[in-house]
C-alpha cells in the first residue's frame, strides 16, 4: 500500500475517534492533514474573535515546513496512536 493510500485509510479512521480525543490532539492531526492535503498554508491568520478558526491555522502553520510526504506519514503515526489510546482506555 502506498503512502497515499495509508493516508486515505487512516483519514477515514480519524472519523472513528472518540468524542474523550483532546482539542490539542485534535489540533495536531488537522494542521497535519491540511499540510498533507494543501501544502504549506496559503490563508491570513483570522482575527483575535474567532478563536477557533485561529487555533485552526495556528495548528497548520506549525507544521509547514514540513513536506507533504512527511505530514502524511506523521498524521498516520498520530492517527495509529490515538486510536491506541482509546483502545486502551475502553
């Protein structure tokens, strides 16, 4: 299987969290998932109001330096980890 495809499946996977996955986690996994997807961020940041779209482009702009082949495999390894944690806690 191939790195996009892994990327694809764990995607779907991400829909499965728990509703207990931490903002901050949540966090990571989308600045990864935007930075995969889109590539580095081509947005202004919002404004101090509307924190959560801030917190949002914070989360991207954080990873984009990455490439788009590294934040696919380090959303994958998020991914794979969460989805151990919940296991875990059940």
């Amino acid at each position: 299987m191939g790195l996009k495809e892994e990327f694809q499946e764990h995607a779907e996977k991400a829909r499965t969290l728990p509703n207990t996955t931490t903002n901050e986690s949540l966090l990571i996994i989308y600045g990864l998932y935007k930075q995969a997807t889109v590539g580095p961020i081509n947005t202004s940041r919002p404004g101090i109001f509307n924190q959560r779209d801030r917190a949002k482009w914070d989360a991207w702009k954080a990873v984009e330096s990455k490439s788009q082949e590294e934040a696919m495999s380090d959303y994958i390894a998020k991914i794979k980890q969460l989805l151990e944690e919940a296991a875990a806690a059940e």
